[in-house]
C-alpha cells in the first residue's frame, strides 16, 4: 500500500513542472465512465471484417490488449482497462447497428433505422466493411475516407458514460490503415480508447490524443496524463483529485505551469487540514 502510495507521489512530482495542460474533454463536458473497471471487448462475428485492414480479428485482440496496457499504466489515474476478450455479436441488429451508430450530423446511409442501435456497456472495438459508413468515416467533409478509426460513446446517463463503440476503417483495401505498421495500430486504437473514456482531441501535436498520427507513439504525454488523471483521479485516502483542468478545449497554450501545480499544492494542503481536524478536536 505505501508502496503503491509513495509511487503515486513520486511520479506527482514528476509532472509538478509541467506545462500548461491543453487537453479537451469528449464534446467539451466532463464525462466518464462511473466505474474504474472497463472492459473491452473484440468484436468478432466471423465474417473476418478486418481483412481490408491488413490483419485478422485475432491480431486485433493483440492491438486491443496492448492499447489496453498504454491507458492502465498510469500510476495516477484510478481507471483500469480490461482486455475482455472477443465477442460475438450474434445477431444482425447488433452488426448492423455496430456499424451504424446513430448521429444527426450523419445520418447512417445503411441502417434500416436508428432504433437499431444498441446502446452497449464498456468498450467495444471492431473493424467497418461499410464503404459507404456515412456515420463512422464521412466521406463528404475533410476528413474523407482517410479518417483512421471513429469512436461513439453511444451510451450516457447523465454525464457518465456507459458503453463505447470504437470502429476501424477497414472499408476498403486502399484506406490508409492498412499502410500502418503494428506501433502506428496500436497507437490508433489507444487513441479512440482516449475517445471512448472521455478524453477530446490534444493541441498538443505530440499528445496521444492529438487528432493526427503522425510521430505518434504509444506512450502518452503529459498532456493525456493530466487529461486521465483528471477523469479517474487516484484518491489517496479520501483525499481526491490530484489534477485539474483549466480550460476544457482551448486553443490558449498560455495558461501558464503554475495552475497545475497551484491546484495539487491546494488540494494537497485542504486534504492535510481535513485529515488532520479531527486531531485537533480531539
Ligand atoms: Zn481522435
């Protein structure tokens, strides 16, 4: 326990002379999951829907699993991935719906209806046959075709989420997935995994989040550790957040690197006087 304690601390200091976070939240609110257990699941219905990616649904449990350990070692952030295992769909509403995941900006162009949709519980990650997947890979705004991989949080209550989709583009043969190597696969999916557990898009263009793969690595930055931290906070006996946001998606570099040290060093100081009260009453 002191063990794992002293660890925490010792890499706290570590970031005390950071920069300036810059890391944004899921559509510009603070939402994750209620739990620091969340599994992630495979998907796999059989028909090898990953081919046009250039790997087998088994290579992509081994991505999965290795994405998994990018987000679970961070000493502190209390959120815990779990490599689940495959899973099978099994029913055509789910496939479908798995690839048609409802939105009102794209409407799906394949899906007999929205009400198809399941709302799933945890982390699911598969590949999309769909080339014409209007909702996950938009092929009338820039992104194009070339768009990577897309993640729906299409469960919430309230500002938790309950279930995320993440979904490669394996559309076809020519879209660029294919060209990446396994680092660069990896990489892709701990990034939509970032997505899927509540994190936005980094300016900062060495971030695991940053919206462009380009030099990505990985392992996470600064920017995406604070941006964890902040969402599945470590609690060293009660004592609570341990990192702060600032500026939920600003492009403003100048907030300066006095605020993350300035809100540990608050927080640090309220949680002692709070602990220490009862003594004094005593
Ligand atoms: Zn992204």
């Amino acid at each position: 326990m002191f063990v794992t304690k002293f660890k925490t601390f010792s890499f706290l200091f570590l970031l005390l002379p950071s920069a300036a976070q810059c890391f944004t939240l899921y559509a510009n609110v603070s939402i994750q999951f209620d739990t620091d257990e969340v599994k992630v699941f495979t998907l796999d219905d059989g028909s090898n829907a990953c081919a046009n990616a250039g790997f087998t649904e088994d290579d992509l449990e081994t991505y999965v699993k290795a994405a998994v350990k990018v987000w679970n070692k961070i000493p502190t952030s209390s959120l815990k991935l779990e490599a689940a295992g495959k899973f099978d769909p099994g029913n055509t509403d789910f496939t479908t719906g798995e690839l048609c995941l409802w939105d009102s900006v794209y409407p799906p162009a394949s899906c007999a209806s929205a009400t198809k949709v399941p709302q799933v519980s945890h982390i699911y990650v598969g590949c999309s046959t769909n080339a014409n997947d209007n909702e996950n890979f938009p092929s009338n705004d820039v992104y194009s075709t070339n768009i990577l991989a897309s993640t729906s949080i299409n469960n919430i209550s309230g500002r938790n989420i309950i279930g995320s989709v993440i979904l490669l583009n394996a559309a076809d043969p020519a879209v660029a997935i294919a060209a990446l190597n396994d680092e660069e696969i990896i990489a892709t999916i701990a990034h939509e995994m970032g997505h899927a557990i509540g994190l936005g898009h980094s300016e900062k263009s060495y971030a695991l989040m940053h919206a462009s793969l380009i030099g990505k690595k990985n392992n996470l930055s600064e920017d995406d550790v604070q941006g964890v931290t902040y969402l599945y906070p470590v609690k060293l006996d009660g004592c609570g957040m341990l990192a702060t946001i600032q500026d939920i998606n600003s492009n403003n570099d100048s907030q300066g690197p006095g605020s993350f040290f300035f809100n540990m060093i608050l927080g640090f100081l309220i949680c002692v006087v709070l602990k220490l009260r009862p003594k004094f009453l005593a």
